[in-house]
C-alpha cells in the first residue's frame, strides 16, 4: 500500500469552485511580492529578521511572551505535546480532535502520549464532561497532563466555543496541574465570529498555535506560541524533529502579509458559508448543520446520494467538496466568491435532480 495523495481523477475538468479545505488557496501576486521583497537570513540561527518580525508579532497577536514559526500545525502539535508530556501520560482532547483522527497515529509514534477521547456534541465537550474524566492518581491509572481543544472544532463543524466554557474547562485543568493547549488552526475564524480578540480568547491556554494555509492564504506555516521557558524547550523538539529552517523569512513574509490583509475578510468566508448553508437547507433530503464560521457540514443521503456519490459527480463539474466520514464539508475561503456559491447550489440542485 502506497500512501501518497491521489491524482485528480480521470477525465474530469479543472476545478472552478474550491470548497474542498481552506488550505487549496493559492498565494496571491500581492503575497507574492511581499514574499520576494523580504530580508532574509538563516532562521535556525537566530539570523531571520522577517521571521522574528512575525514571531514577535504572534508573541504580542495571541498575548504570550514568545512564538516559534514551523512548517506546519501538525508539527505545532507534535512539539507541543512533546514539550508538555512525557511517554505514557495522557492528553484530554475531544474524540474528533484534529490530533486523534488526522495525524497519522503521531502521538502514539511519535509522543508517546495517550489520548483520552472526550465526548460531546458537535466538538465541544463541557466542564462536567472534563471533570468526570478525571483519574484517580494511582500508579494504575495514567498520568494525566495536558487538556487539548480544538478552535474552532473542525471536526464538529467549525464550531466555535464559547469563551466561558473555554475557560472554565482550562480553569479544571490548571485546578488538577495539567497544562493546556489549543490547537488554533481556524483561531482567527473563531475571532472574527466571536468578536474576541485573539489575546482574549487564547488567555488560559499555555500553548496555542494557529495555521496560515487555513483561511490566511499563505502557502505553509504555522506559528506556536507560549511562555518563554515552553517555546525555550519546544525549540529543542524543533531541531530534532527537522523543523528548524534556513531563510525562512520568504514564507514568513506571506505570513506577515496574510495578517495584514486577510483577518477581517474571513467575515465574508462566513457569510457564503452561511449562503451556502441556507440554499443547501432548501434541497428536499438534505440536513445541513448550521454554520458557525468556515465549514459547512451536510448529509445528502435523504435525497438518495452518499457523500462520496455527490461529491464525485460534483467534481466531474469542476466542483470540489469533501466528502468526511459520512458526510459532506464544504469549506469558503478567500479564493470562494458569493457568485461561486450560488454557482455551487445550482450544480448541486441539477444533479439531485437528475438522480444517479
Ligand atoms: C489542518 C489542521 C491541523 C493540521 O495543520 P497542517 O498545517 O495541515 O499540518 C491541525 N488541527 C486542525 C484542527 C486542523 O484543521
């Protein structure tokens, strides 16, 4: 068996529309020109000033005294619970989480952490939830150590969570001596939803990274961020995991670019979400999840199509929409117009149409 990505499949057009990830953006000629102009130097070193620029711009963006910038948010969380845990202690998480279904069995490979998966409704899991999960501290019973969530739940629907009940869930942890750590890679979707700032919102969270392929618009990188003394120890797990980089600045310029220019538009990307989500509600068969920000969740299968079956005659149109577990995702992004949503609902609308 051979893990590579697939191709595109036979015989179908180029895409149009995009609503497969927010991660298909491509970087714009602006982006690009910003990229080209940075200064560069070799970030392993210490030399990079454009990747200082954006570390101490992420330090000051999310409130915390320092920031380290990776190639990816998988690598984000691998160094963080490397940084947090030692092999065999446990990490709480929600069972949909991004670290438990879509890291390839990292933690197990990787951390040696165990992942204790948390239940509750569309990703969120609540205090009595956490609390009840609590093991006894016998030698028996793993040690517990660290409290993960995820903002916003992608799994769960691009669902963001309350401030309240982020922090009462962080306040548990710290209560029991565990540390917490968000998993941000839609942080700023969650922000713009919530209208919370950034600092706010990630307060009682130890660690926290968020993703610039997601929604930013850049083409790779991911920027953790923490104490001095985390982000100390995390570098350590940089190195050894081949993370640390050279001129890395000619990313983290796109970076810079895409916190300049790309915050304030994901407000459009919810608002064709939610477009979306209303003309989807309005095919006979169909159960739409209401959206929250990014990420439209439906299933079609009342209207006789499985998600793979949509989505495969979807893409023979050159639309692209996922299907996961059972379900279809549709996802907005800066490259997704309201022109392109409604292009997207009359597609759908003509296939349900014609049946299969
Ligand atoms: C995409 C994603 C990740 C991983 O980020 P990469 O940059 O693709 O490695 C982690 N967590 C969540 C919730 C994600 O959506």
């Amino acid at each position: 068996m051979v893990h590579a990505p697939s191709r595109p499949p036979a015989g179908a057009p180029p895409v149009r529309i995009n609503l497969y990830s927010d991660t298909q953006t491509l970087p714009t000629p602006a982006m690009k020109d910003a990229m080209m102009r940075a200064e560069l130097g070799d970030e392993q070193h210490g030399d990079d000033p454009t990747v200082h620029a954006l570390t101490d711009r992420m330090a000051a963006l999310l409130g915390k005294e320092a920031a380290m910038f990776l190639p990816s948010g998988t690598m984000c969380n691998v160094i963080a619970i490397l940084t947090h845990c030692r092999k065999g202690d446990e990490v709480l998480a929600h069972e949909t989480a991004h670290i438990l279904s879509s890291e390839g069995g990292t933690h197990a490979a990787l951390t040696g952490a165990q992942i204790y998966p948390l239940k509750g409704a569309r990703g969120l899991f609540t205090p009595e939830t956490l609390r009840a999960a609590i093991r006894p501290r016998t030698r028996y019973a793993p040690p517990q150590r660290l409290l993960e969530v995820e903002q916003t739940a992608n799994i769960g629907g691009g669902i963001v969570w309350p401030l309240e009940q982020l922090n009462a869930v962080a306040d548990i942890a710290h209560g029991q001596g565990w540390a917490t750590h968000m998993d941000g890679a839609r942080l700023m979707n969650a922000c713009v939803a919530a209208g919370i700032p950034a600092s706010e919102m990630v307060a009682q969270y130890d660690s926290v990274w968020l993703d610039f392929t997601k929604g930013l618009g850049a083409p790779l990188g991911a920027v953790l961020a923490g104490s001095s003394e985390f982000i100390g120890e995390a570098w350590r797990w940089k190195q050894r995991l081949g993370g640390s980089m050279r001129q890395a600045g000619i990313v983290a310029a796109a970076c810079l670019y895409s916190l300049d220019n790309n915050i304030d538009r994901l407000a459009d990307d919810h608002a064709n979400a939610k477009a979306l989500a209303r003309g989807l509600a309005q095919i006979e068969g169909f159960k739409v999840e209401a959206p929250e920000t990014n990420l439209v969740f439906f299933d079609t299968t009342g209207a006789g199509f499985t998600a793979e079956q949509l989505s495969a005659a979807l893409r023979m149109e050159g639309i692209m929409i996922s299907g996961l577990g059972g379900r279809l995702r549709a996802c907005t992004h800066l490259n997704v117009t309201a022109p392109m949503i409604e292009d997207a609902l009359t597609a759908i609308r003509g296939i349900v149409a014609r049946g299969h």
